[in-house]
C-alpha cells in the first residue's frame, strides 16, 4: 500500500484530505507543521511515497519542507497545495523540487489523480528494465540507467527527480524530433493530467540547469518557438 505524508495545519482540511486518501485505497500520515513533517518522515526513514505539502505553514513553510525532503530523496513525489494563484507561487514549488502542484480550493477526484499519476510513475521507476538491451540510453556524453534510474553526464552523476528522469528518456527516445508541450505532458504526466503545460516549461529550466553548461544558451534541450522543445547533440 503507498504511503502519504500530508502536511496541513489547518485540521478540517487535513482530516478531508486524510479520509479522502483512506477512501482510494492510500494509507497517510498527518502532520499539522513542516518541523513536524520532517520529524515524520525521518522517523519513518523515508518509507513514503508523495508528500502533500501545503505552502503556507506556522514555523517553516511549505517550500523549505520540500527543500528538505527532496535532499533526502530524489524520487519521493511531492505535490504542494497553495491558495494563491500568483504564478510565481507555481514556479518557485517546481523549481525547488517539487512534482506537482494543487490550488485551494480543489476536490477530492483532482488530488486522487495526482497522486495516483504520481504513483504510476514511481511504478515505473521501480520496475527493471526487460530487455538486456534496454538497460541503458547514451546520447552524446549523457547516459541513461534505466535500471538504476540514474542520469550521467561524462561518468559524472547527475541527480534528477522521476519526472526530470522520464522527461530525459523520452528525449532520448526521441533525439532530433521536435515535441510539442502536449505530447511532453501527455506522455510524463498522463492523458488525465488537468494541469497546465506552464508545468513542462518549468521542468526544462530545471532541466537545463542541471545538464546545460550554459542554462540560458542550451546546447541539448532546445526550445521550438511557439510549439515546443527538442534534444540535439551536437556534432565535433
């Protein structure tokens, strides 16, 4: 059974979020602080899932929380909750980490199916490749273990959260071939995704910034104006 962590200070809307979870099958822990989240995750050594963090939280907010725990876990799901809707508010959750995010108000069926997207990706992310052949992807100097669900770039090691590993495999798939933001978002996220695709921008800059010798002059995930985003190596 997938564990969730849900990190909430208001009680009413933990103690929802919590049924709800109970309901589709989920077993969850409730916290009501991001110190307590924390806590609760090292005392469990980790043993979770998705963290549901809601942003604004007494003591260490949402953000710093995430900062945390993805330090400690590269492939933990994390899906923040927020009542604002500046887009900045959106931006900074992804780019520090986390997987997704769920704006208050929302309903039980949107917060199921992230969390249930995001379990099928840590399905596969657990699942070993099957074809000897299939054990790796290599492009240029990067490297794909697709048993390990490492990212190497020159034998360096490069850490990347599930999505930022699924995002460089489909590139890798697909070296050369332009692909438009909702194929990207279809293929990582899933047809029932109900997001935005302001989502995959994001993931490519965090992208580039991990990969990129130069993040704003990309020589590997270029952007197609007005469609998209394509993977090129160049050639010597």
């Amino acid at each position: 059974m997938r564990r969730i962590l849900v990190c909430e200070d208001e009680d009413a809307i933990r103690d929802f979020i919590m049924i709800n979870l109970q309901r589709a099958g989920y077993q969850s822990v409730g916290v009501g602080s991001g110190e307590e989240a924390v806590k609760a995750y090292l005392q469990n050594d980790g043993r979770f899932d998705v963290a549901i963090l809601d942003v604004m939280l007494p003591g260490i907010d949402g953000f710093e929380v995430c900062k945390t725990l993805r330090q400690h876990s590269q492939t933990l799901g994390i899906i923040m909750l927020t009542a604002k809707t500046q887009e900045i508010d959106k931006i900074n959750g992804l780019m520090i980490g986390a997987d997704d995010y769920v704006i208050k108000p929302f309903s039980p069926s949107e917060l199921t199916a992230r969390i249930d997207a995001l379990c099928r990706r840590i399905g596969v992310s657990e699942a070993a490749p099957k074809k000897a052949s299939e054990q790796s992807l290599e492009s240029g100097p990067f490297r794909l273990d697709l048993k390990s669900r490492a990212l190497y770039k020159n034998d360096e090691i490069i850490e990347v959260t599930q999505v930022e590993f699924q995002i460089m495999e489909l590139f890798m798939r697909n070296t050369g071939a332009a692909l438009k933001r909702s194929v990207i978002l279809k293929n990582i996220w899933g047809e029932a995704y109900v997001g935005e695709e302001k989502i995959v921008d994001v993931n490519i800059r965090r992208i580039r910034m991990k990969i990129e010798d130069e993040p704003s002059n990309p020589e590997y995930l270029q952007t197609i104006w007005g469609y998209g985003y394509k993977w090129t190596v160049p050639q010597d």
